[in-house]
C-alpha cells in the first residue's frame, strides 16, 4: 500500500466530515455550561484546594472580580520575595524553590546542601539510555522527545507503579535531576541529525547548579557568564510553579487522580505544555516582535509604535489574528510579577550582550500596547504583559534556541508538577470526571446494505 493511496483515502474520508463535528450553538450558550472550564466573567471553575501554589492576580467584591497587582506564591511565600533575597546575595536560587515545592518548607543550609547533592548523583541517566532512546530515535521536537523518554523511564524503575509519598518523592527527584540531562542531549541529537552540525554531548557537573549545567551543557565550548546563568536561573526560579489550574498542572492533577504512575501523570503534563495556546505562547510573542522590529523605522517613535500596535489589533498587520501576543492574562490584571522581575534583570544581560535597543522596544510594546488594546476592544478590566513577552526575547539573549524554550519551561515546571501529583495523590481522594452535554439526535440503525 503506497503512502499516495493513504493520502487520497484520507482526503475521501474527510470530505464533508467537518460536518459531523459542528455543535448547535444552542447547547453553547448555556448559562450552566462552563467551557474552558471559565465562568462567564473568566474566572476559573473552582474544583480544588491546593498548598502548593496560588496566583493572584484580582480580589471578588460582591460578586465583581476587582483588579490588583498580580502576585505569586510558593507554599504561602511571595515568589518575588526568593528572587530578590538571591539577586541580593548573587546566588542561584532554583534548587532552594524546587526544594521548597516538594518538601513544603525552606531548607535549611544542610537541607539544601543535601538536597543539591542528591540532584547531582541522580542527573545521569541510565546506563544505554540516551544511545537507545536519543541518539538512536531523533526527534524534530525537544517537548516530544521529552515525553517520550519520561515514559521509557517507567520500564527503568524497580516499582514504577508505587505511589507511597516516599517512592513518589523519590520518583519526582529523579525526574527533576534528568530533566535538564534529557532536554539538553535531545536538542545536540536534533542538532546534529535533522540540522546536519556537529553533534557535542556535555555531561552535567556535579557541582555547578541546574542553569550554570545546563548552558554549559548546550555550548560547544561550554563556557558561559556569571549574568547569563544568573538570568536563566530567574528565569527557572519564576516559572517553576503557578497554581493547579493552568493547563499542564491540572492534565497532571486530573492523570493523578486516576492513581497512574508518576511517568505517566508526567509525560501528559509535557504535552499539555507543548501547546502553543500554553508554553508554547512565547513563539508567537518572538514572530510578532519580529514583525514589529521590521516594520517599525524609529524604535524609539512612540507614536509609530503606538499607530503599527494600532495595525496589529485592527487585524491590519502581523498575523491577522488582532492579538498582541503577550498582552492579556487569564488571572493578572494590572500586572504579572513575573514579567516585572524579567524585565528588572533582563537589564545586565542585555548590556553586555547588545540587546539594550531590543529591550526598549519590546517595554515600549508593553507600555503603549496595553492602552491600544483597552481602547481597541473596549475593555473594562485592566490587561497586562504576561511572563511570555519577555521570554523570548531572554532566551535569544542567551543563545537560546527558539525550540528550546517550551523544554526549558518544562525544566522548570517539573518541580510544580510533582508537588501537585502528590498532592493530588494524597488528598485528592476522587476521579476528576467533569460532564459533557450530549448534543445529538437519536437515529436509527441502518442495515449496511440500505447505506447511502
């Protein structure tokens, strides 16, 4: 069966099959149906409690959401505050936030010196892995690859499948530890299979921390900035944990609550986070600033930026999808705490590699574009810059590929995922089973042979 005939069998089976996926808009507008699981003024359909993370970006009074500065949380402590206590003493600050989720507590000195040293013997991966499940199987996509080898996991475990608080922490560890390990030889196999580059495989160092390892590990001569891992760690640091509704989190919590094992609950999570609706969002940020930096003559013309924003949201430019990627949050209002931290410390970076005029720019889409926005859709409720528009201009910064973005957000966020998977493990106690409303009608069976 040649690959011609399968085409043309698809193109026949999909003819008109559009059709059978269209809902009656009747069902839709059901005041009871929460799609998106939102209530009809945005908010968020409530259907648990967690200790891990909490994200706030508005209060309730009267039944009317009231907008205030965003604010993040780790364990009931502000995530600005951890930034800015290790910005102060200069030092890396990741391990202490990954400890902080999975424990539930700060460290201790020995605690966290413990716990970098068990992250150090737990980074390399088992003994053939990366030949059989990397090098032997490239992957276009680092989050797919990602996943994939989270599942093979599974099969190098002794008791893959117990989840006593012990083997899930243990587990979890683990996971966090090769995260880096996996990403970082999985981009040098793509690199080098489907870019045609020399292939270089770094081993991870004992004792350098997550970002000083992992820029070290992707850099033909491993050699790397103070700045420059002190930036990728704020970026690690702030993106780490953000409550258990967005997407990846509640994929995990919702897998958890099946009783699955971690590398299951896990590799779903990965491809929660894929999409480009979720950690995804920072490539459309990239192309619309790329749009934006051509266009745009006088980066420092205000009101040349203000009049091609206006383009952009009259669908006149850019992509045509009248969005200003970055703009807009489904919690923060009048501002995300960690777009404010990006762009704080994005400032060293930028000098001493020579984005500063890039920099500028992008604060000035942030500055003019929320006003433009408001203005151009009538909105009541504030907007304001997400965490994704200052991503991706930070890991350009760096060196960054733009396909390593999304993984890296996942070298972060693996530290949410597991607290919340054990969370949901040990006090979840039900199968998240929402509802859908069946919109067919009834028909009868029709004998094979009386078919049209």
């Amino acid at each position: 069966m040649t690959s011609e005939y399968i085409e043309n069998y698809m193109l026949k089976l999909c003819d008109g099959m559009k059709d059978q996926y269209v809902i009656n808009p009747r069902y839709l507008n059901d005041a009871n149906l929460k799609r998106g699981l939102r209530n009809a003024d945005g908010t968020g359909v409530l259907v648990g409690v967690t200790g891990v993370g909490s994200v706030q970006g508005y209060i309730v009074e009267d039944g009317i959401r009231v907008p205030k500065e965003g604010r993040l949380y780790y364990r009931g402590i502000s995530m600005e505050d951890i930034v800015e206590a290790h910005r102060k003493d200069d030092t890396f600050g990741f391990e202490e936030v990954a400890y902080l989720l999975i424990a539930g507590k700060l460290p201790t000195v020995k605690q966290l010196q413990d716990f970098k040293e068990v992250l150090a013997l737990a980074r390399d991966l088992p003994k053939g892995f990366y030949e059989d499940m990397i090098l032997n199987v490239p992957s276009r996509n680092i989050m797919n690859k990602l996943g994939r080898c989270v599942l093979a996991l599974y099969s190098y475990d002794s008791d893959p499948d117990d989840i006593s608080l012990q083997n899930m922490v243990k587990q979890s560890i683990s996971l966090m530890a090769r995260f880096p390990t996996i990403v970082a030889q999985a981009y040098a196999t793509k690199r080098h299979h489907f870019d045609r580059k020399s292939l270089y495989i770094h081993n991870p160092k004992p004792e350098l921390s997550v970002a000083e390892n992992f820029l070290r590990m992707i850099r033909e001569d491993k050699s790397y900035t103070k700045n420059e891992a002190l930036l990728l760690d704020l970026m690690l640091m702030i993106q780490a944990e953000h409550g258990g509704g967005n997407n990846s989190t509640f994929v995990c919590r919702a897998l958890s609550s099946t009783g699955t094992d971690t590398y299951s609950a896990i590799s779903g999570a990965i491809g929660s986070l894929k999409g480009p609706l979720h950690g995804g969002a920072n490539g459309k940020v990239m192309e619309m600033f790329g749009n934006i930096r051509e266009n745009v003559k006088d980066w420092t013309d205000d009101e040349e930026i203000r009049e091609y924003l206006r383009k952009i949201v009259r669908k006149e430019a850019g992509d045509g999808s009248g969005k200003i990627y970055g703009l807009g949050h489904a919690v923060y209002t009048v501002s995300d705490p960690r777009a404010r931290l990006l762009r704080k410390y994005a400032v060293d970076v930028a000098e001493e590699k020579g984005f500063m005029a890039e920099l500028n720019l992008l604060s000035k889409v942030e500055e003019l574009g929320v006003p433009v926005l408001m203005k151009e859709k009538n909105l009541d409720m504030p907007v304001c810059a997400n965490v994704d528009l200052y991503t991706g201009l930070i890991y350009r910064m760096l060196g960054i590929p733009e396909e390593l973005c999304t993984p890296l957000f996942a070298v972060a966020r693996i530290s949410g995922w597991c607290a919340h998977r054990i969370e949901e493990v040990l006090t979840g106690g039900r199968l998240m089973r929402p509802a859908y409303r069946a919109s067919m009608i009834r028909l009868p069976y029709v004998d094979i042979n009386d078919r049209t």
